[in-house]
C-alpha cells in the first residue's frame, strides 16, 4: 500500500509541472516572433538571413533564403534618396554645360578678343565682361553696342529657370565725378543697369539680383593700367540650382 502510495504522489507531481513544458514552447515562440518583427524591419538579404537562422535554430532546420525579387528592395531608403539626388545634380551638370556652350557660341568675337570669359564652377555659369564693352569711363550708361550684346545672353537666359546674380566691380582708383561718389555706387549702378536691360529683354524680375562690390574682388592686380582694365568689368552668374 506504501507503494501506491508513493506511485499517486510521483504522478500528481508530474501532472502539476505540465506547465512548464506549455512555458517553454510560449517563449520559444515569444523569441521567434520578435526576431521576425526586427528582421523585416528594413528589408535586406542580411537581416532576412538572421531571420532565416533564428526560425532554423527555434524549430530546427534553416530554410533556403530566397534571392531578393528586385535590387530597390534590397536597397535602404537612403540610399534611394542618394541616387535621385545624384541623378538631379547630373541632370543640372548637363542643362549648364550646354548653357555655357551656348554663351560661349554667341559671344564667340568678344570671347576670341578676351574682352568675355565664360567659366562654370561649382556655383554655375559665369559670364565676365570687361567693362569697356559696356561702358564709358566712369559711366553707368550702356551704349548700344553694349545693349546688342546683353540682349544676346538675355535671349539665351529669358526661357532658363536659374537665378542670376549681376555684379559690377571696379579698379581701386578712387572715382571723381559729381554722378558717383565711390566707387561704391559706380559698381551697384553699373550691375542695376544690366539688370533692367535684362528686364526690358524679357528676363523675369523675381530671378534677378543686383550687388556692387567696388574694388574688393579683383582678378589682377592694381599696379599697372592693364590690371586695372581686367578689374573693372560686370560678371552675369547664372547660379547653380541647390539640390
């Protein structure tokens, strides 16, 4: 009878810690399911690979990890942004190396004779015209010579959509005539006038900028008259658009 005894305790025991084997399972599963939820939170080979280990070490076995259908779903939404981005910037490269062609073509005596330069930097596309092209000696007037050849670049930059920064320099001489008391006002009024002319040419008002800078931007010297004459001139910059 003792021994019956002992037999009932042995299986209420056992019958008592069946939960424990029910708890196992819950958690084993409890575990599976959030790697699941980290695993697909970005979807790429490598996190579907640690998906694809853990299921395989949970239930036993690892299944075949399937190839990615398409290279955009492999790819973060960085770097998708990454490559519109690069794709924009090459499209711009392009719209302004055909527009430095196209002003380096219409302007091409002026060019030959270095009374223009077209350059394209990081900024955009810059046209330098010597001052004499455009204007008497310090004078803010421009002749008709000088209205024939801006309305050329206007007629280029009338249909573009870039901003455009027009910016008269001077020589460090100090000016002495009664319209201009610097020359301060010289360069502002010289790039102001560019300005309306390009107006008048069809070049919307809201694109355009007028900025003086005097005589603290030269690209010579100022020692001799020829250093000089390269630092009085207008530069017309169609800017680069900001991507």
């Amino acid at each position: 009878m003792a021994r019956k005894r002992y037999d009932d305790e042995d299986h209420t025991r056992e019958s008592h810690e069946r939960w424990l084997i029910s708890y196992a399972d819950f958690i084993t599963l409890l575990f599976a399911f959030f790697v699941v939820m980290y695993a697909i939170s970005v979807v790429n080979t490598g996190k579907y690979k640690v998906l694809s280990d853990a299921l395989g070490d949970a239930f036993g076995g690892r299944p075949e990890v399937p190839q990615a259908s398409s290279t955009i779903e492999q790819l973060p939404l960085t770097n998708l942004i990454a490559r519109k981005r690069a794709e924009a910037m090459r499209r711009e490269r392009e719209r302004l190396n055909t527009l430095a062609r196209e002003l380096n073509a219409s302007l091409a005596p002026l060019v030959k004779n270095g009374q223009v330069r077209v350059t394209q930097t990081g900024r955009g596309v810059t046209v330098e015209i010597n001052a004499k092209v455009l204007f008497e000696e310090g004078q803010a007037a421009l002749g008709t010579e000088a209205r024939a050849t801006l309305g050329t670049v206007a007629s280029l930059l009338k249909n573009d959509a870039h901003a455009i920064q027009v910016e008269g320099h001077t020589d460090n001489v100090p000016i002495a005539n009664p319209a201009f008391a610097s020359n301060w006002e010289l360069s502002s009024v010289r790039a102001s006038s560019v300005v309306r002319l390009f107006i008048d040419s069809g070049v919307a008002e809201t694109r355009l900028t007028a900025v003086g800078h005097a005589a603290n931007q030269p690209v010579a010297a100022n020692t001799d008259e020829a250093g000089r004459a390269r630092n009085r001139r207008v530069a017309v910059t169609i800017l680069a658009s900001a991507q």
